[in-house]
C-alpha cells in the first residue's frame, strides 16, 4: 500500500486552515477557493504576496504552506 501525503492546508497571518491544495500536472501546489471567499480577496490584494513551502524530504510530501506579504 502506498502512504497519503498529509493534507496540505494554506495558512495566512492570524487565519490556519483557510483553503487546501493539490498538485497540479506541471509540478505546482493549486488552491481552489470558493467564489467570493474573503481570504482569496486579502491574498490577491497584498502587496508583495510570497508563500513558505515546508517539504518532508524524506518522504517528499509538501507539509505547509503560508503565505505572506510585504509591510508598505
């Protein structure tokens, strides 16, 4: 039997757990948000938006992923 990876959740400053992701086919994590869901609308309007992606190297499962912005 081949193990699960864990599922992967998004996290944001103050909020855990706000969406989860998948691998997309070119390599890429995809989060689907649900439409008009407020913690999409804060992420796309933060200025400088980068992600923290933790990897289990041993296992090559994606752990984490928080997303930050830049301070203005």
């Amino acid at each position: 039997m081949i193990p699960r990876a864990p599922t992967l959740w998004a996290h944001r400053a103050g909020k855990d757990k706000i969406v989860y992701g998948l691998p997309g086919d070119d390599g890429t994590m995809r989060f689907r948000f649900p439409l008009r869901d407020p913690n999409y609308k804060k992420l796309v309007a933060t200025p400088g938006l980068s992600a923290t992606i933790v990897v289990d190297c041993a296992s090559s499962h994606i752990l984490s992923v928080r997303f930050h912005g830049r301070r203005t």
